[in-house]
C-alpha cells in the first residue's frame, strides 16, 4: 500500500499540481489530498486505508451516494453493451424525455460532456438569437471553465486571489459584463446603460461556487423584467442546483421562466455528462436543425446517459427530494447548537442552506448574498477547522468557498457521527 503523500509526489512529475482541477490540490488549505481508492454510499476510503464521511459527494453530481447499486447496475449493463456509438441510442431519449418532463425550462435538450460545454453552447446560441456579442454574468457566479466566463468567477480562482485567468483574450473578456449579485441598482445602471447590446444574463440559480448566495425574489422579478424588456435571454445554469433541490430543479421551485437552462452534475449520475436545454424556438436555432454549430464524439454516450437516467429514475421513485429536506433539516438542527458555541466565543461563524446544500461562512455573523461580503478572514480559519475535521474522520471540500453536500446514502446516525466531528473541529478553527 503506497501513501497517498508518495502518490501525490509522483503525480506532481506527470500533471500540473498533480491533479486534473485545482482546488484538489488543497493548496489554500495546505497538505497533501488523500489519494481515493473506493466509496460507497456516504464514505469513501483512501490509498492509505482511511475512511472519511464524505460531504463532497465528487462536488455535487452523487446525490445518491457514492456506488449506487441501480447507477452501477445500469452502467455495467450498458458497458457490455458497448461503451459509446457516435450514433443515436435509445438512453439519450429517454433521459431527454425525463429532462424535459421535469424542466419548465426545457422543451429541448442537447447533451453534452460537462457543465463547462453546457454553458459555452448556450452562450452561443444567445449570441446567435439576439444577433448581440456581450453578455451579463455576476461575480462569485462560476460557470465552468471556457474563456468568457472566467471573470470573476467562483471558488478556484478567489481562493487564488485571482478576478480572472492568464491566456483569456482581452477582446474575449471585454465582452463579460460582472454585476456584483444582491444588488439591483447596479442591474438597473447596466441595463440603461447597455441594454441593447446584451445577448443574455448568465446566472447560477442558486451561487454556489463561492459560499452560498441564494437571491431574494425581487432581485429574481427584476432581473426577468429587465432581460424581457431589453430583448437579452435569461440563461439560469442550474449545473448544481438542476435535479437537486427540487424535481424541476431550482426554476420549478422559485417559478423562474428562463429562456435557457444548463445542467451537468446530477444528470450524469457521476459520469460526464452536461445538457443545455429550453424554449424550442431557440433550440431549434441548433445544428442541423438550425444555424448554431455544436457537436461532441462521445456526447450522448450510453453510458452517461444510463447513469444518468439511473440517478432520475431512483430520485423519482424513492421521492428524494423531500428526504433529501428532512435530511437537510436534520443536519441544520445538528450544526446550529455548535455555531452557537462558537458565537458565544466571539468566533462567529454564518451559516446558510438551501435543502441538501449547505455553507459555514467563518468570521461572519450573518451570511452575505454577494461575493464580495464573504470575510476573507474567514479562510484563514476554514484552514484550521478543514485539518482538524480531517482527523476526526469527516471530509468537507478543500475551500472556504465550498459548499458541502448531503446525499440520500446518509441516516441520521452518520449525521450524528458527523455532527460529533463539527464539535470538536469547530473550536480549533478560533
Ligand atoms: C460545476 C459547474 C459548472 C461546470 O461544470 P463542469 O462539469 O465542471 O465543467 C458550471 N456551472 C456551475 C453552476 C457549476 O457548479
């Protein structure tokens, strides 16, 4: 059995970091990441033999825990089956059909590899739409990693102390308007200022890429106001939220008519799978039905999309989305006493959560609804609490800036087990 500090050495030789996505590299938190080796349901297990509870849940996507026997079960099959076509098969219909039964937003999906494509090709298209090249998206909004999004945007780079990353055209981010959220002056000003020149506002329907900004129903009223009167399309990327908070995702729950939606995440059931979807007069803007080009080899492989289907079908049955509530609730019963402690010390520290979702805020009495509220103090501490969790067997994402994850695997004992964990990191965090 090999450490997973002699695995990150060798990896360090072969691949930047030693990782292929940054904040995997702990390197705001300090150490060396735990090589894995296996999960089931909500823990996982490392090259070195450890055992973790796992709030990450691979950052989102397994919303049913890790090795699902009806995901493993569906994904074995269809590999005997053949692992990818470059032709149509009958999954991708399938989940299209459960995508669209379950999306207000979308009438019309087209798969795709990551949430990173997802929100390019929908980019695209609303650029083609309006005939209009900027484009409006807020800062800590993350929507994945193509050149125009990468202003101002999400975890990564704050955590780097970066608004934006080398090798991005200066003409490409001229094109990126960053509106600070919670803030409808600011969308007002932009709007007068810019209104006719915008092809759409990108937004993440519920930010959570750095911390947790859920936005008030009135800054939601403006924003659809605002975009419908200047022609812009409103593009809610519901990467993370989409199949999670609720059936229909996050626009079913707050009654959102988008324009377009982007998914990822939950949809590949823990495989890479990504599908931008909505009204259909724009998705039949798309190849070769329409003008807009966008393709993909494996887009639409069966094995995502038996993953996938997999994942909706078992959230369907199983009614998941009130469990993953009560859970939620749970959870938030367990942790409020212990912030409390904690406030009593004179360490604040914020809490917010939006069903399975949830977000401690360090230094902070109460938690912000912009990025740029979040104290940045508070990683500093995060840093303390992150190591000393580690070691009572409990593993939250790597960031102040993440959020944690809870999944359907979880009872109320792990729950417990974990809340015995908080209450012993949290004081080493002061
Ligand atoms: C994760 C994420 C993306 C990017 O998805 P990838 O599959 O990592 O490319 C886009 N938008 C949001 C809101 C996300 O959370």
């Amino acid at each position: 059995m090999s450490s997973s500090q002699d695995l990150f050495s060798r990896a360090t030789e072969v691949m930047p970091g030693g990782v292929s996505s940054p904040v995997r590299a702990y390197r705001s938190v300090g150490g060396t990441p735990p090589f894995l080796l296996s999960g089931k349901g909500c823990r996982v297990t490392t090259e070195d033999g450890r055992e973790y509870l796992d709030f990450i849940g691979s950052w989102g996507p397994l919303i049913l825990g890790h090795a699902p026997e009806p995901v493993v079960e569906a994904v074995r099959e269809a590999a005997g089956r053949g692992t990818s076509f470059g032709a149509p098969c009958l999954a991708e219909t399938e989940l299209a059909e459960t995508i669209c039964r379950l999306s207000p937003v979308a009438d019309k999906v087209r798969f795709v590899n990551s949430g990173t494509e997802a929100t390019m090709s929908a980019l695209r298209l609303a650029r083609a739409a309006t005939g209009r090249d900027s484009f409006v998206k807020f800062d800590g909004c993350y929507h994945g990693h193509a050149d125009p999004f990468l202003v101002k945007a999400g975890s990564g780079l704050a955590t780097f102390g970066e608004s934006s990353s080398a090798g991005v055209p200066e003409a490409t981010s001229a094109l990126t308007g960053v509106l600070p959220l919670d803030d409808e002056a600011a969308l007002s000003g932009w709007f007068a200022a810019h209104g006719q020149e915008i092809a759409a506002v990108f937004v993440e329907s519920i930010p959570a890429n750095c911390g947790l900004l859920p936005q008030r129903p009135e800054w939601w009223r403006l924003l659809r106001a605002l975009t419908e009167e200047h022609g812009a399309l409103l593009i809610v990327d519901e990467v993370i939220t989409g199949f999670r908070v609720a059936a229909g995702g996050f626009c079913a729950q707050a009654g959102i008519d988008a324009d377009l939606v982007t998914y990822g995440k939950v949809i590949g059931g823990g495989l890479p799978v990504g599908a931008y979807g909505g009204r259909k007069k724009w998705m039949d803007m798309v190849s070769p039905d329409g003008g807009v080009y966008q393709a993909g080899t494996l887009s639409g492989n069966p094995l995502g999309m038996a993953a996938g289907l997999a994942t909706l079908r078992t959230l369907e049955q199983e009614n998941a989305w009130q469990r993953l509530e009560e859970l939620g609730a749970a959870w938030e019963q367990r942790i409020l006493p212990l912030l409390q402690i904690e406030q009593e010390a004179g360490a604040p520290i914020a809490w917010r959560r939006e069903g399975s979702i949830f977000w401690l805020c360090f230094d902070a009495a109460e938690a912000p609804r912009d990025f740029a509220s979040i104290p940045s103090s508070g990683a500093e501490r995060f840093g303390r609490f992150f190591h000393a969790l580690m070691s009572e067997g409990v593993m939250v994402a790597p960031s102040a800036y993440e959020v944690g994850f809870l999944n359907l695997a979880m009872t109320e004992s792990d729950l417990d087990q974990a809340a015995a964990a908080f209450a012993k990191a949290l004081p080493q965090s002061r």
